[in-house]
C-alpha cells in the first residue's frame, strides 16, 4: 500500500513554553522517533482547522519529543495557541533541506536572526554546542528583537551569555527599549555586523546563516556582499507561504525553486537572479 504523504501522524503536547506575548514553544511527544538536520521543518495539523510549516526548534539529536515554536499569526496559529498540554496535533515530515552541515562543519560560522527566525538557528546551536562544534571553531550569534520583551528563548540566551568559552559569542540588539531594562545593543540586526566587522574579517573562511524576516535578510546580505564575503557561504532561510510542503501545489515557487523542497535554507549565490527584494 502505497503511504498517503498529506496523513499527518498524531503528536501529544507535552510542554508548553510561553516565549513572547505572541510566541509559544510546544514540546511535542512523536508516534516515532525521526531524523532531522536543522533548519528543517514540520508540517503541524489543528483538527478540523488546517496546517502550517513550522521550523524544528529542538535539537536534532532528541529524535522522538521535537520542539517547534509558533508566532501567533493566523488560524492555525491561533488555535495552537489556545492549546494545552495532553492535546493533540497532528504532524507531517521532516520537510525541506536544513542548514549545509557538511559546509559548516569545519569552518567558523555566523548566526544572525531576527525575531521568530531564532527558532530554526536554536535547533543549529543547539546541535554544534552538544557536538563540540567551539572546540574547534568560533561560533557567533548576532539576534535581534523588536524589544526586550520580544526576545525569544530568553532563559537559553543567558545561558549562552554566561558560557565560558572564548569561541562563542553571542550579541544581541532591540528595535526599542521603551521603559524595560536592557544590557545590550539597540539597533536593528545589520547594525551588529557593521559593529563586529573587524572581528568577522577575521574568521576563518567563515559561513553566515540567516534566518528572519524579509527586511532584514535584504540588508545583513548586503553588508556581507560589502564586506567581499563568499556568496556561496551566505545562507538564509525564506518565509514563504508553503501549503503541502512536498513541492505538488506551487504555492511557494520562487522562479524554479520550490522553497518546500529545494529550500528553505538557500545560499545568496544559488539564488541572487530571483531575490528581488536583496536588490532595491
């Protein structure tokens, strides 16, 4: 019998993390164990409501309780965010391609997200600290939010701050503080790789990943393509809307590329001729 791919398998709920006023972290517990590379990411069904492409934030060396975390933003959103622990989802994949380990692995490597698009680079950090990844190699992290409050995974941040270990750097930025305390930069993201520009020219053939909103891919790729980076070691991860995350409905074709399959994660060189918006 041949599998239906579009049946998702059942999931339980079984932890809930309040991250953001509009982002929660659901640890979900599998039928079956999976294998998945970071930056990969599930299909999550609501009953009776849809389903939504949401990134693996867990690492990809748990391979039964995976963690995603949501953005409320529309039905499905919406109505995960209502749920509770002991629900059920149901759940396809893993999709896509995940971030280029094999290019990673054995070089320095940049990290910079904004917002929810920490979310598939928590799975990636998470990986090459358990792997012993800054053993070898320097790690930066360049993230920013909207303000404090909108920083997500606040709790694994500090730990990150607080790791003893010269090869990993984490930097952090916010739009605005507004009245809350903040010990870090204000800025948007790009204003981090202006700031750390000497020390990025000194990594070793080092590979950038990005993950975030649309806006800020367009100027962190452009301050890299100043900066005489390798286009071929500038990755990012697109939001687009996907709808069956195995390249049969066409709803995110960008040119010939299929983000669901041929993507999410991309290099700037594979992809300059249809990003119009790193243009402008």
């Amino acid at each position: 019998m041949i599998e239906n791919p579009y049946l998702p398998s059942p999931a339980k709920i079984i932890e809930i993390i309040e991250e953001t006023p509009d982002i929660k972290t659901f640890k979900l517990e599998l039928e079956r164990e999976i294998s998945f590379t970071p930056g990969q990411f599930l299909e999550i069904y609501c009953y009776g409501v849809g389903e939504m492409p949401i990134s693996i934030s867990s690492s990809p060396l748990e391979k039964k309780n995976v963690e995603i975390s949501v953005k409320k933003v529309g039905k499905v959103s919406s109505l995960l965010h209502e749920a509770e622990v002991g629900d059920i989802v149901g759940v396809r994949g893993p999709y896509g391609n995940g971030f280029p380990l094999d290019i990673i692995l054995g070089r320095d490597a940049v990290l910079i997200g904004g917002g929810i698009g920490l979310a598939p680079l928590r799975s990636l950090i998470k990986y090459l600290l358990e792997t012993g990844f800054i053993s070898r190699n320097k790690l930066y992290l360049l993230y920013g939010a909207r303000s404090p409050r909108d920083v997500v995974f606040k709790n694994e941040i500090e730990k990150w701050l607080n790791i003893d270990e010269k090869n990993f750097r984490v930097y952090l930025t916010v739009d605005s503080t507004e009245s809350e305390e903040w010990n870090h930069e204000i800025g948007f993201v790009n204003s981090l790789v202006d700031k750390l520009k000497p020390e990025l020219k000194k990594l070793n053939n080092p590979v950038a990943i990005i993950c975030g909103p649309p806006i800020m891919i367009k100027f962190v790729v452009k301050d890299l393509l100043k900066m005489k980076w390798n286009e071929a070691r500038i990755f990012f991860s697109l939001e687009r809307v996907m709808k069956c995350g195995i390249g049969k409905c066409g709803h995110c074709a960008i040119g010939d590329k299929y983000v669901c399959i041929d993507g999410p994660v991309f290099s700037y060189k594979e992809m300059a001729s249809n990003l119009e918006f790193i243009e402008g």
